[in-house]
C-alpha cells in the first residue's frame, strides 16, 4: 500500500497499528457467510479497518424486520439482495476493496462452488445448522481458520458477550445443536473461535402474526457479535497468520454467481 494511502481513510488504523498492519490488512482475503445482524457488521469493520478482499455471501433480501438491527437494512434498500447493498455500501468506504459477490445461500450442496483455500479466514455468521456445520467443516478441511457466531438472537446485554474456542461454549442453543450434529456425522471438529453470550436467552414480548420461529433481537447485541468476530479476524490477520498473497486472481467490483 503506498503511503499516500495512510493519509487518507486508514490514517488512524496506521497510527494506531502501524505500518506493518495496513499491508497485511490490505492484502488480506476473508470469506464473511451471512450478512445479516453479526456478519453485516463483521463486514463493514473489516472494510473499514482496510481489509482488502472479501467475499460476501447471502440469498436473502432485505426486509422490514431487518430494519431494527442489519447493516444493508433501509427503507430505501427493502427488497434488495443484502450481499449486494453491503458490497457498495463497502465500495464507498474503499474504493480499492476487492469483493466477491455471492448472492446465494452456502449448502453442502453447492460448497465445491466455493474455493476456500484461497482465504486468510472465514467469518461464519449463518444461521442453519446443517449449513453452518458443513462450512466449519469445509474451512477446516482446506486448512483456513474459522470464526464463529453462535446465537445473538433473544439477549440483551452486550457485556455478556464472550469470544472462546468452540469447546468452552456453554448455554448456547445453536452450539448445542452443532454438537449434535457433528456427532451425528462423525465428524472430529478441532477447537475454532466463537463468539457467544452467556446470558440466558428469553423473548419477553408475544409472538404477532407472521413472527414464525423468529427470535427477538437488538442491534447492540448482533452489531457487538459482529465486531467481536471482526476484532478477532484482525488480530489474527496482524499476528502474522494471514497467507499474504497479491494477484489473488479477485475481480474488483461485484460479481454474481
């Protein structure tokens, strides 16, 4: 990065951090899974703490619940891809960001879709558990480290949040159900990073009609998760681990698949 670039929107990351961390996180690629209350969020601190490259995956379309809590969610946005709201929402904070667009949801499916290998790390901010299973699974297989959300649904203290390996989650609904589910299939999964609340979980008002299944939820909480996990992509990417690589082969602007 020339050093032009340090007098202009990544000043403050470089008097903060120094040098050393603006390349890295310039050259950095992260895979961020689901745009939603967490990893919206997780985003836009990535761009703007002047990470490089990202891919950024969801198939859903902004709606009016989301208002209360989501990045790309605005009156003006309401019925937009929110992969594609958050990719220039993202290109108005760095022009040079380079970003992968997917307008699609990950499934077992359609993974081999999805090449891994060429990522720093993946911000896993999905909700389903067969999905969020099998992307835990597909990062660890190609050797790239995986940061986590668990459940920030239906909690209301942000200082209740904690950033563990996956093994010291406790009263986590969506850990628990993970677990089942890598029992299920077998799979060995090593320790990767969550981010999760030890408050207990609880909605307080009654479902109205077309709630569903839905959680009630704040955005100090899922805007809190986000930054917790984009805390830890960074300190990661700065601590060396980050496969610092040029000519990635990433397209600039956003593409669709």
């Amino acid at each position: 990065m020339d050093v032009e670039d340090w007098k202009g929107p990544f000043s403050r990351v470089h008097l903060l951090l120094g040098a050393d961390a603006v390349e890295k996180f310039a050259c950095a690629r992260v895979a961020v899974f689901g745009l939603g209350g967490v990893g919206g969020w997780c985003a836009e601190a990535l761009a703007r703490s002047g990470v490089g490259g990202m891919l950024l995956v969801d198939d859903d379309r902004v709606a009016p619940s989301n208002l209360n809590r989501q990045m790309p969610a605005l009156v003006s946005t309401l019925g937009r891809f929110k992969a594609d709201v958050a990719a220039e929402r993202l290109h108005d904070v760095n022009h040079a960001a380079k970003l992968d667009v997917r307008t699609v949801r990950y499934t077992p499916e359609n993974s081999s879709t999805f090449d891994l290998s060429g990522f720093d790390c993946v911000v896993d901010a999905i909700d389903s558990v067969l999905c969020k299973a099998h992307l835990i699974r597909s990062a660890e297989a190609a050797g790239v480290p995986v940061f986590s959300s668990m459940g920030a649904a239906s909690r209301i203290d942000p200082s209740r949040i904690r950033a563990t390996p996956f093994k010291k989650v406790e009263g986590d609904g969506l850990a628990r159900a993970l677990r089942r589910r890598f029992k299920e299939e077998g799979w060995p999964v090593r320790d990767f990073m969550c981010v999760w609340s030890n408050e207990p979980s609880a909605n307080l008002g009654e479902r109205m009609d077309g709630d569903g299944r839905a959680n009630g939820s704040l955005m100090p909480v899922t805007a809190s998760f986000g930054l917790r996990l984009a805390s830890l992509v960074l300190d990661f990417i700065r601590g060396g681990g980050a496969r610092l690589s040029r000519g990635d082969g990433m397209e600039g602007g956003h593409g669709q698949a």
